[in-house]
C-alpha cells in the first residue's frame, strides 16, 4: 500500500499510529489508495467537532452584568 500511495512505509507506519505530523496530503494519499476518498470531506467537516465546537463555546463572551429583575 505504501507503494500505491507513494509513500514510504515508515510515513504509512506514522498514518496507522495515527501521528498529527502526517500531512493532510499523506492521509488523502493513503485514503485514495483504500478507495475511501469521498471520506476526505468529512475530516475537515466541522460541525463533526464535538471538541472544537465545545472550546469555541468557552470563548465566547459572558454575560458580565446581571438582568434587572421585573418590577
């Protein structure tokens, strides 16, 4: 598969580990060669981010004054 994928098998050893320091062209790459590249879109799909969308709420603002109570 490294071959197909033009890549080393050391590169294909760091993919299956999963290592962040793989580019995102390797991972595409290796995703062609399984027949698994309509997969792609869905990496970079970020309503699928549960973290990221959880860290992007924590920065919104915050409400810093209370509401005034109805009289």
């Amino acid at each position: 598969m490294a071959e197909r994928a033009f890549i080393t098998r050391k590169t294909l050893a760091r993919v299956e580990q999963g290592d962040p320091g793989v580019s995102m062209g390797i991972y595409a790459s290796v995703l062609f060669v399984l027949g698994m590249a309509d997969r792609i879109g869905g990496l970079v799909d970020s309503s699928t981010d549960r973290l990221g969308l959880q860290l992007e709420d924590e920065q919104l603002p915050q409400r810093i004054r209370p509401r005034k109570a109805r009289s």
